[in-house]
C-alpha cells in the first residue's frame, strides 16, 4: 500500500487529495510553486516542496521537478489531479521509471486515449457511434476544403495544441473556414482537424472505476451540457432528464468502452446526444475531473480513494449491485471572470468570503481570505455542490447556497449563476447547450438596466462629492442637502417644480427645427438629440397656474442642444411672448443654453432681434416679464430676452455670461476678476435683482406676480 505520496498539483484539487489521504492514514508532500508558497495546501499537507517560479511551465508542469521532488521527500507514488501533466503518458512513464507509482491508469491506457483517432477507432469498432471528424490533422487549405465538404457544414474546427476549448471555431462556410483556419495559424494554435457541429447538444459523462484486475464499474451519470467557451460551469448528477433507456444504454457503451481499452483506474468518458436522442462518443478523461464530488454525492463513495487504492494495485472492494444511487446533485464552479467580459478571468485580492451554511452542501476550495487571485493558474475559486433527495430539492438548495455566499472586492461568475440557475429551461431540466446562447444575452440586458437604475438611484453632487440618494434629491428639488449645489434639471422638471399640478397646458410642442442649409452634420445631431432628450426641441412653451395665478411660461433645456437659439426657439419664444399678450398674464422665460446655433447661420442670429422686439411690443402692453436665469446662461439667449427681464432672478453660482473668458481676454487685452461671469459677481454689480434658492422660488415668484397684479390696482 502507497504510505507517501507526492500530490502534483495546487489549488483545490490538492486540497481534496490531502483530505482523502489523511483519511487512508498516507503522508502528503504537496509541490508548489513560489506564489503557492502560502497556500492552504502547503499548510495542510505533512510537507512541502518548492517546485520553481510561479509559471506552471517552470512548476506544476516540469517532470523533472515533480519526480526529484517524489524522490527527495521519499514519497512512493505521484498523484497529478487534474490537468496539467494529469494525463501524459510520458510523465506516468517517468514516474515508473523512478520506481514510483503514478495515481492513473497505465501508460498504455493514457497513450492510446492521447491518440484521440486511433481511440475513435476502436470505439467504433464496438459499433458506437463516433463524431465524425478528420482522420488526422490538415495543414494545407485545400485539403480543409475538402474534408469540409466531405463532411458538411456546420463543422467544428479544433487545433491539436488548444485544449480547454482554445482555439476552437464553429464553422458554417468555407470562406469562414479559410478565415478561422487563418485566425488559429496566427494565433500560434497548430495541427487543425475538423469534427462534425452538433448543435443544441446534451453533454452525459459517465465515472467509471477500475482496477488492474480487470474489474470495471460506473458511478452513473452527470450533465454538463452548460458551458461558457467549452468549460463548464454548472454540472448535475445524475443526467435525470433523459429516457431511462437511453441513459442505460450510455452507460453500457461507457463500461464496454472502459474494458475494452483495459482501463485499470478511474476515468470519465464523455458522449455528446443531438436533438434525435442519438448518442456519439466524444473522449475519455483518464483522471479525476473537477466535477467529481457530483458522483460522490449520489453514490457515497470516496473516488479519490478508489483512484489511489486502485493505483495500488487493490482490486475494487466494491461491486456494481452494491452502489445504492440516492438524491440528485448539483455543482457550480465559482470561478473569477467577469460575466460583462465574455468570462474573462479577473484577478485581484479577496478580501473576504461568506460561505454558505446549509444541510447537505459541500464546498471544496482552497482559497483564504487576503490570498490573491493569481494569472498563472485557473480562475476556479470554490465549487459548491448539493444534494437533495429530489432534483427540486436540490434546486432550492443551490439556489440558497448561491444567494448566501458573498465574495468581496473581485468579479465573479456568482450573479449569473444566480440568474441562470432560475431559467425555465434549467429547472425543467431538459436544457441544451442553447440554454447558455439564450441565458446570456438576457442577463447582460437585465444587467445594464440594473445598472442604469443604480445609476439614477445615486448621484454624487460635482461640488461636495456626497451621495445623494433619489430621495434626498426629490425632497430638497435637486438642490444638494449639505452644499445648496443646484443640480442640472430637464425643463419638464422645472414646470412640475413651479407650475400647479394639472394646469399646464403647452403650445407649439410639435415645433421641429430642420436642416434648411444642409449643414453637415446637423440632421443627424437633431435626431440624436431627440433621442436621448425626447423632446422635439430646446424649449418647452405653455401655460398654467403658479399658486393660481395664470401665467405663460417658457423653459430652455440646455440638454437638447446647449446652441439654442434657431429658428423654432426663436419663434416658439416670439409666440410665446405674443400668448402672454393675448391673455394679458405675466410672462416668465427659465434660460439655460448657449446662444446662437451655428448650423442655422444668419437665421439663428435673426432670432435675437426677433424675441427682443416681441418683449419690447409686450412692454408697451404693461406686460410682466420676469427672466431666471440658470446655469449656464451666455450667448444669444443672454444678449437677447434672458437680459431683458422686469425681474432677473438667477439661481446660486449659475454662470452667466456672453462670451467666455478667454475670448474677452482677447479681445480687450485685460484680464478679468475670477467670479466675473457668476450670478453673485453679477448681482453684486447690479446685473441681477436677486439670486433665489430653487426651494424658494416658486414662494418668491408668487410673491412677485402677488406684487405686480393688474387688478390689485385697477
Ligand atoms: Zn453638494
């Protein structure tokens, strides 16, 4: 029996080895590299043995450094987990050769199972089906040409040199062929085959145990149809959704598949079922697999413990007919990516974890708070497997399991778990390889809609930087709580804040400007601003009551277009004016823009002209205009009707101006206090009548329009 064994691998997996071993009462000696120095592995294994720097090439995947290592420690066998060396034959060659044990099949096994063709071979011979692929691997583009259209479309396109799903193509035509075929040269991907597409598949493992005498049993089936860049994340035991039949017989072709190539330690091997329930071998996995706690859960039985046992050379201790199958499990990979990424690994420090506390949940993890997320290594954090004694147990319980656990200051594939896990098609569980295609467009949407709801949610006020919640903002009208900083608002805001509720009745809202002179440009700004702002133009026109008393009211938005001033807002503005008139009521205009519009030419400046001499007819009619001005008012709408107000108001630290300061600067060779254009410097130098808190204003317009009432006097 193995009384010391070297565990080639970091991570979880060693972790779970070392368990496994204590267990079985063999010593552990974990190989590390520099940045596993303090992992938990090293920590709970009886020894240790840097292996080299913090790249796998230089580490976990030097053989020469694994078996110096076995051998200095004095271990008896090696055990490789899963990936890196985990199924080279070379490397089980090099063990044996040191006059170790490798936990693994034999040589032969891993070298047949490496020859992928020669191994579809012999499955086929056992009249399984086989996908159907190349024979061996085609560099010329001709010969990709050819065996496509031997094969038909749609095709996989896999380099021998990928794996883990790199470099690998779904091809629907030859020119994307050629195009993909290119793409993977130039990524440095080589040896090309081509292998038949199955779309909308169901991806059944099933986990075998042998031993070296000849004894070969299954441990049923797992699901791992839910994929991302061909890795799996999400993965249930047993594949309870398909006919009874059809999983008996994927079992059967598994165990002659096993015995047939005289497998002698445990493996997974892999089908893949299309839309017709027809079944076709895909590979063999001669080692554990990550998803193996699955088997654990529904079966109790410790396969690691067979794996080292039948390294060993124990014959099997337990029979077929022994195994009581009991529940359903379910896993999901934890890993750090970032799902708004395309999954792409995040790295960072994890500041702190909460796992879940629930009956019947197993998580096996290596990862300890304050530890960093490293490069050189997978992005698996945890998996969190459960059981339940029925699927929709075991459905509410990885659905609590997920929704307790919280991981801190790193992206993880957490909330899509959380969100695919919900999914119709997952819970009925007859999903295929689709269910991720159509999962994963909507969560991204739900995704930018809960960020921009977070988005509106909070705001951080430009001046003092504080949070203000939608709250905050509404009770105090967009005015910031701890500074009196006036936030931005949309002119619908600005009559809903002044005007009586239901008594606003607006003029002139069809009023659209267009693109007399073909300016370039123009059209396609007007429709972009239409768009994002919803409004037609840069001011809203109308009127309604204030405290019950009628007045016409225009407000400019600034967000439309910050050059205001064309021909529609000139007229709008007129006709606004020539209303007020007509009604014989007060007039108030809210500005806030930039002036001229540019791509109008002369006709935006007409405009100034225009609105001044409307406001200079309703003077000579006794009319009440009061002007407020916000920030930023300058330009045209300065030099013409905001200016030329009874009563200018402004509200605080709005910037008020013509020109802007350098140009003045310029021009008269002077240069210019520091609050020269600001509502306080312009108040103080009699420009203004008053500067007016938002919250107060429409108290002291009341006021105003009380004070300036015709039928008080006549
Ligand atoms: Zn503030």
């Amino acid at each position: 029996m193995i009384k010391k064994c070297l565990i080639a691998n970091r991570g979880e997996i060693a972790v779970r080895i070392i368990s496994t071993c204590k267990k079985m009462g063999i010593r552990t000696v974990v190989a590390y590299s520099l940045s596993d120095k303090e992992s938990l592995a090293v920590s709970l294994a009886d020894e240790s043995v840097c292996i080299g720097p913090q790249s796998a090439s230089l580490s976990y995947l030097n053989l020469d450094h694994l078996c110096e290592a076995a051998l200095l420690t004095h271990c008896d066998a090696i055990i490789p987990g899963y990936g890196f060396h985990s199924e080279n034959a070379e490397f089980a060659k090099m063990v044996e050769e040191c006059g170790l044990i490798f936990v693994g099949p034999n040589q032969k096994v891993l070298k047949l199972i490496q020859h992928k063709n020669s191994l579809k071979e012999i499955v086929r011979s056992l009249s399984i089906p086989v996908i159907d692929g190349t024979q061996k691997v085609i560099d010329s583009d001709e010969d990709l040409l050819n065996c496509a259209t031997e094969l038909g479309y749609p095709l996989m396109l896999k380099p021998v040199t990928g794996g883990g799903g790199r470099g690998i193509h779904i091809i629907n035509d030859t020119k994307q062929l050629l195009e993909d075929a290119q793409r993977c040269k130039s990524q440095g991907f080589t040896g090309l085959y081509l292998e038949k597409y199955i779309p909308n598949s169901r991806h059944i493992e099933v986990q075998i145990l042998a031993d070296k005498h000849q004894n070969v049993i299954h441990l049923s089936s797992r699901n791992c149809t839910l994929q991302v860049n061909y890795q799996k994340f999400l993965e249930e035991a047993p594949f309870a959704t398909i006919h009874p039949l059809l999983h008996r017989k994927i079992i059967q072709y598994a165990l002659s598949i096993a015995k047939h190539i005289e497998c002698d330690n445990i493996a997974t091997i892999e089908f893949l079922i299309d839309e017709h329930d027809d079944v076709f071998f895909m590979e063999i996995n001669p080692r554990i697999q990550v998803e193996h706690p699955l088997s654990e859960m529904i079966s109790g039985i410790d396969i690691v413990e067979q794996q080292i046992l039948a390294a060993a050379n124990e014959p099997l201790s337990i029979q077929q007919a022994d195994i009581d199958f009991n529940g359903y499990a379910i896993e999901c990979r934890i890993n750090a990516q970032d799902p708004k990424k395309s999954f792409l690994p995040s790295v960072g420090i994890i500041s702190s974890i909460r796992w879940p506390s629930l009956k019947h949940c197993r998580i096996d993890t290596a990862i300890i708070e304050g530890q960093p997320i490293s490069i050189y290594y997978d992005s698996l954090i945890a998996k969190v497997i459960v059981w339940g004694k029925t699927r929709e147990q075991a459905l509410l319980s990885i659905s609590e399991a997920l929704n307790q656990i919280e991981i801190k200051r790193i992206s993880t594939n957490l909330d899509f778990l959380r969100y695919i896990i919900k999914q119709e098609g997952f819970i009925k569980g007859n999903y295929t390889s689709d269910l991720f295609n159509i999962a994963y467009p909507l969560w991204l949407t739900q995704q930018d809609e809960k960020n921009s709801h977070e988005n509106q949610d909070r705001l951080i006020c430009s001046k003092c930087k504080q949070t203000l919640t939608i709250k905050q903002r509404y009770d105090h009208q967009n005015v910031c709580e701890y500074c009196g900083y006036h936030l931005k608002i949309s002119a619908s805001q600005r009559i809903a804040d002044l005007i009586d509720d239901e008594t606003f009745i607006e003029i002139d809202a069809h009023a659209t400007s267009i693109n007399h002179d073909d300016f370039p440009g123009y059209s396609e700004k007007l429709i972009s601003a239409k768009t994002l702002t919803g409004m037609n133009e840069a001011v809203v026109c109308g009127f309604g009551k204030i405290n019950d008393i009628t007045v016409c009211i225009g407000v400019l938005d600034s967000s439309f277009m910050m050059g205001s001033m064309g021909h529609v807002v000139g007229d709008k503005i007129t006709r606004l004016i020539e209303t007020a008139m007509d009604m014989g009521v007060p007039l108030i205009i809210i500005s806030a823009s930039g002036g001229a519009r540019m791509q109008e030419g002369i006709i935006s400046l007409m405009q100034m002209a225009k609105t001044a001499a409307a406001l200079h007819r309703f003077d000579k009619a006794s009319g009440l205009y009061i002007s407020i001005l916000t920030h930023p008012t300058t330009g045209g709408v300065t030099a013409s009707f905001a200016m030329l107000g009874d009563v200018l108001i402004s509200e605080p630290n709005a910037l008020i101006g013509f020109a802007g300061r350098r140009v003045i600067e310029k021009t008269i060779k002077e240069s210019l206090p520091e609050e020269f254009q600001s509502a306080e410097y312009l108040l103080e130098h009699g420009f203004l009548d008053m500067i007016v808190d938002r919250r107060h204003l429409k108290q002291v317009l009341t006021d105003c329009l009380k004070l300036h009432r015709r039928d008080k006097y006549e």
